[in-house]
C-alpha cells in the first residue's frame, strides 16, 4: 500500500513551527503497522523533505512527520502501542510479543518500558486508613478491644493496631456496627 502524507501539518517545520513551501525532495520510507487480516499490510510511505524559509530558524531543512510515525520511527505509534500492551497487560513475555508482531525485541522492550511508567507514575488512589495513634486517642491509652463484659465475645484484647468490634464511651465516636 503506498501512502502519501495527508496531514497538512506535516509540513510545519518541527524547530519554528512554519509553513514550508519548497520540497527539498523525497524519502521512501516503509513504516510496520499492525498487521490487517492475515496478510502483513506492507505500507511504503513516501516522505518529503522540506526546506524551511524561515530566515531566523536553526533547522534549514526537516523531513515531514505524522503523530503515528514520528521523525525517525520505523514502526507505527499503534504497533508500538500495541506490543508494549501485550506484556504489560497480557502478560506475555517480551520474546513472544516481539515474534507475534514481528518487531525487534529492543524495540518491545523500549515500548514496554514507556508504559509501564504510566503505572507506576499514576497517582495512587487515597485510602483512609487509621492509625494505630488514633485508635490510641479513642481508647485512652489503650488499643481498643473487646473488654470483658462490653458484649463482645473473644475479642479479649485484640490485634494491637485494629479496632475489633468495640466502641468507646469516653470520646463518644463510635466506629462499630452493631
Ligand atoms: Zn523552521
């Protein structure tokens, strides 16, 4: 399958942003997809280079992008995305992903690597916990526990730490279900 570029920002100069208007001449490129149906969709991808006219840019010339194939990408952002997932979340090994997809193992790997700082840089929920210096507060001194003769029945003392099916009469907050 043979593409040319249809997003019209591919011609921005990536340094200052400028419309470029003189093609400097063309790449060819074959950027891996994810495979569709059962044959591998071979893509040939024909690039321009563009001159930017901007006299007070860096960059005399660049090489237009997509965002699913960024400047020096060999392989779709999906295909990426898509063998980054499997081991991540599949729970295949990074091997098997690189085969299934017929990508480099490096190339998984890099990808799992990026997803996988999405976990763990996502912000963990809150939970309310209390802490053994609160359940000090309410009882007093004391952890609070299944006392003889409150009702409770072989609670005596109870897990230090945890509040087990007691209540206190001396805060009056009471953090039992009766
Ligand atoms: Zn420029």
């Amino acid at each position: 399958m043979h593409l040319v570029t249809a997003d019209e920002t591919a011609r921005a100069c990536p340094s200052c942003g400028t419309f470029a208007l003189r093609v400097k001449g063309l790449v060819r490129t074959r950027p891996r997809d994810l495979s569709y149906g059962e044959r591998g969709l071979e893509l040939a991808w024909l690039k321009r280079r563009w001159y930017c006219h901007e006299p007070d840019c860096v960059r005399k010339s660049f090489t237009e992008q997509v965002p699913q194939i960024p400047a020096g990408a060999r392989i779709t952002a999906r295909l990426r995305r898509a063998a980054a997932l499997r081991v991540r979340d599949a729970g295949s090994t990074v091997v098997q992903a690189a085969r299934d997809l017929h990508v480099s193992w490096p190339t998984v790997m890099s990808a799992f690597r990026t997803a996988s700082r999405e976990v763990t840089d996502a912000e963990l929920p809150e939970v309310e916990v209390l802490g053994v210096d609160e359940l000090r507060e309410l009882g007093g001194g004391g952890f609070l526990g299944g006392q003889a003769g409150d009702g409770v029945d072989g609670l005596d003392g109870g897990p230090a730490g945890f509040a087990v099916g007691a209540h206190t009469s001396t805060t009056g907050i009471d953090h039992t279900e009766h």
